[in-house]
C-alpha cells in the first residue's frame, strides 16, 4: 500500500503522475491518492476579485488565510476541478478512481481553529473567523472498504470540523495521517523540487537519505512549503508509515524516478 501526495503547486505534472499510478494499480499494487491546489486557489481567488492572504504563525509556519468566501473558492477551485481532473486522468489510464474530499463520510475528521495567532509587520495579532483544522481522525474503513471494491481513493484536504463545519486542512498532513491510519508501506510527497535541498537555490544539494532519528536535525534545511512536508514526514513516522520519499513530481515518470531513489528517502 503507498499513499501518494501530489502537490498543488504549478509544475507537477499530474498526467504524468497518474499514468505512472496506474501502471502500477496494473502490476496489483493499492494506491490513494491525496491532492493540493494551491496553485488553481490562487488563480480562482485572484479572478474572482478576492486575492489570496498568507500569513505567518508565531512558529513560522506560512499558512493561507481561509475566511468563509476563501473556503468556497477553495473548494471550488481543490474539489471541483483538481479532484475531478485527477479522477479523470486515473480514469483514462484504466483506473477505477473515485473522487472524495474528507467531508465525504465524515473521511477526516477536524478540529476547527476558528481563532489564529500570526505575526504581521513584527506584531503578533489574533485573526477569527478562520476556516482551517487540523485533522484528529480518520475514518480508515471507508478507505479499506473502497479499496477492498477495487476503488483508488483520490481525496481532497478539506475535512469536517467536530461543529460541522468544513475546513481547509494541509495537505501534506493529510496525507501523513492517511498514510498512518492506512499502516501505508510508503507515503510519497511529490511537489515542483527534487525533494529537500541543503541550498534551495541548487537542485544538486538534494539531501538523499535521512534516518528517522536525524529528521529534526535535517528539518533545518526546509524553508517554505517544505516546512509543512517535513512536519507531515514526522507525523507519518509517527504514525506507522516505514518510509517518506519526498519527490520531483516535474519529471517524465515521477513515480518510478521516486521509487528508483532520485529524491530525498526518509525511514
């Protein structure tokens, strides 16, 4: 069982990706597979005439902003179209793939942070009416049981909250509680990089192995987005998953490239 995470972010070739999915799924191996959508958020948001807002935690985290009208064009944007497209090119390499987001029987479950503290212009400041969770539960038998149907999962990181709400929930976190819940052989991160980099300006000083214990020590190196993967990494581990290969998903066979070790493999 790999649980895959393709990322949102423009570059990652999806098509590329899938067809190496689904020759795989061919061969009798079981896949789910959980998306971004940055990327398609952004565009949406800003043609919409509601641009996108990062901002930064207190631990350094950067994190979209999700108010209400943000959650809608995010939904829109992550399982209308992504979900549905990945569907649609798992579909047209033979794949039965089916399209969930988390609210789909309650698939991941939330706890909504409706308040956050971030730091803006060196000031701390509190903003509400947040739209975002992190996930506490999963329900692991819905997945079993659609892939005991012969179903591949492809899901989106929305989750429902523990008041009802739908949430905003970071993907790569998703996938590491997926991946852990699923007991998963391997979680597989791909995004627009080679995987982590001692320098983020040279593809060549890609970091290629790291042991489990030397994870925190590694984590240095992660700026941006590759801080999120990097927690999501220990999560899995945390979780039961025995190994993380974060992962070029820009190159010709992502997939193959990923399992034959050109990225970072963490266990």
């Amino acid at each position: 069982m790999i649980v895959i995470k393709i990322g949102g972010s423009e570059g990652t070739d999806f098509a590329a990706i899938c067809a190496d999915v689904a020759a795989r799924i061919a061969a009798g191996e079981k896949f789910v597979l959980v998306h971004g959508g940055s990327n398609e958020t952004n565009q949406l948001s800003e043609a919409l005439g509601h641009p996108p807002r990062f901002v930064t935690s207190v631990s350094g985290q950067v994190s979209r902003y999700t108010d209400r009208k943000t959650l809608e064009m995010f939904i829109m944007a992550v399982a209308g179209k992504v979900n549905t497209l990945l569907v649609e090119a798992l579909q047209r390499n033979g794949v039965n793939a089916i399209g969930l987001t988390g609210l789909d029987g309650r698939l991941l479950e939330a706890k909504r942070k409706d308040t956050i503290k971030v730091v803006e212009d060196g000031k701390t400041k509190i903003l509400r009416d947040d739209y975002t969770g992190k996930i506490e539960k999963v329900n692991v038998a819905l997945l079993q049981s659609l892939l005991m149907q012969g179903y591949t999962p492809v899901v989106a990181p929305l989750a429902i909250s523990t008041t009802h709400d739908a949430v905003n929930v970071d993907g790569d976190r998703a996938a590491a509680m997926i991946a852990g819940a699923l007991a998963a052989d391997m979680l597989i991160v791909f995004s627009n990089v080679p995987g982590l980099l001692r320098d983020v300006n040279d593809p060549a000083s890609l970091i290629g192995e790291i042991p489990r214990e030397r994870l925190e020590e590694f984590a240095q190196f992660a700026k941006g987005r590759m801080k999120k993967k990097i927690m999501g990494t220990g999560e899995a581990l945390a979780g039961g998953v025995k190994e993380i290969r974060l992962a070029d998903g820009r190159v010709a066979h992502p997939l193959q490239n990923a399992l034959e070790g050109r990225c970072t493999v963490i266990h």
